[in-house]
C-alpha cells in the first residue's frame, strides 16, 4: 500500500544558524519527487529530519496524515520509510549477503520473494554475494545500498544522490530500477545529477539557502528553469 507522506513547515536550526526555512510538500502516492538544490541548500538536512535523524526545530512529518515528528528512526522504517544515505553507508567488513540478510531478517523479509526480487533487480549483487562490501566499487556498494533498503519492503524509499560519483553505465540501470519501482512505493530523490532527475521524477521541490523557491510537476518544469536553480 503506498503511503501518503509530507512535511509541513519544516524549520532546522544548527546553533544560530537557520538550515531549512518552513520547507513543505506532499508526494503522490506511487510518484518520484525530485529535491533539486546546489550545495548547502539543506537537503541531507532535509532528509535526516525525515528519517528522525535529527529533530526539526519546528513543523512536522506527517506519514498517512498521523504526526510521526518525534518517532524515532526505527519507528519510521517500521512504518514504510527506508534511507539510502549519501556515502551509502553499507556494512564494510560483512559480505554482499550478510549485509542484505540482514535487512531482510530484521524486518521480516528474509528468505522471501521480496528478497529475492531485490536481489534480482541488481544481478551483480548475486554474482558478488560472498565478496566483502569494502570490496566493491562505488557504484556496486549502491546498487547494494538500494536492494538493502528495499527489502524493508518500503513505502517509501528516500535516496540522498544515489548517482555521485558512479560510473555512466550503472546510473543507467539504477534509473531503470526506480522508474520500474514507481507506483508500487513512494519515491523521494536527493540529486544533482539533472538527467537523472528529469528522468525519473514525476514533480520537482528546488531548494535554496534552505526555503523552498520552485516546485512543480515534472510536465511543466523546462530543463532551463531548473537549471538556472542548480548550477553554480
């Protein structure tokens, strides 16, 4: 069931300084938003408020219209949000396969067809099952990132620049997994990559110096308008 999610007047404080600005939006259910923004615009912030990573100063994260803003993290990936961080953050020291049975045991999904669907989605992950994650390249450990996250059997699956740094043929194949993911879960996508935005997101949030300045489907946003908002 796809989850109905958004953010209501977020604000975010680090010591004096102010990182979000009343930072609002819904994302359909089954839809890709795309939060777009240059560096410092507050969006790892964003998402971290999101996950329960840290606290909002003020506003609130509703998930399927009930006030989740001091759930814990953990409460939050029970609910159907699952986080892919930036630098990935997988298990190093453990294999391919224990860190993804991992996931799978603790949320229930272990030995199951959600696994085995995760796993399929990525074939390179079943090639390298037995290899260390400190093993792999940087584009392998996020393909391993995302089949983690997404045998937690999310809702909604929260991506921080999944394509930093990932070599052109693998940004292919992981557009294709969200693109064919869409209406079964939720999406909400972290990216400087602006192809990769375009092409799999249904609606755009730009962010800058941490209020939101642009929002709009993804029919109506001219590749020009969201550019002027990213470059440097």
């Amino acid at each position: 069931m796809n989850m109905r999610f958004g953010i209501e007047a977020l604000d975010q404080h680090y010591g004096s300084a102010q990182v979000l600005r009343q930072v609002g939006f819904e994302i359909a259910p089954g839809e890709c938003l795309a939060v777009l923004g240059r560096n410092g615009a507050g969006k790892s912030t964003l998402l971290k408020c999101i996950m329960g990573l840290i606290a909002p100063s003020a506003g609130r994260v509703m998930l399927d219209e009930v006030d989740a803003t001091t759930w814990s993290p953990n409460r939050r990936s029970r609910a159907g949000l699952a986080y892919v961080p930036q630098g990935r953050e997988i298990f190093s020291e453990l294999t391919v396969g224990e860190n993804i049975e991992a996931a799978a045991r603790a949320h229930g999904s272990f030995g199951t067809p959600v696994m085995e669907e995760a796993i399929s989605l990525f074939p390179v992950l079943r090639e390298m099952w037995k290899r260390q994650g400190a093993a792999l390249s940087g584009g392998q450990q996020q393909q391993l990132a995302i089949a983690r996250a997404l045998v937690t059997q999310p809702r909604l699956l929260i991506l921080d620049e999944p394509t930093e740094g990932i070599q052109p043929n693998i940004v292919a194949a992981i557009g294709e997994v969200l693109r064919s993911l869409k209406g079964r879960m939720s999406i909400l996508l972290v990216e400087q990559y602006l192809d990769f935005a375009i092409e799999t997101a249904d609606a755009f949030v730009v962010l800058s110096r941490g209020s939101i300045v642009e929002t709009g489907r993804a029919a109506a946003m001219s590749r020009e308008n969201l550019t002027r908002f990213i470059a440097v």
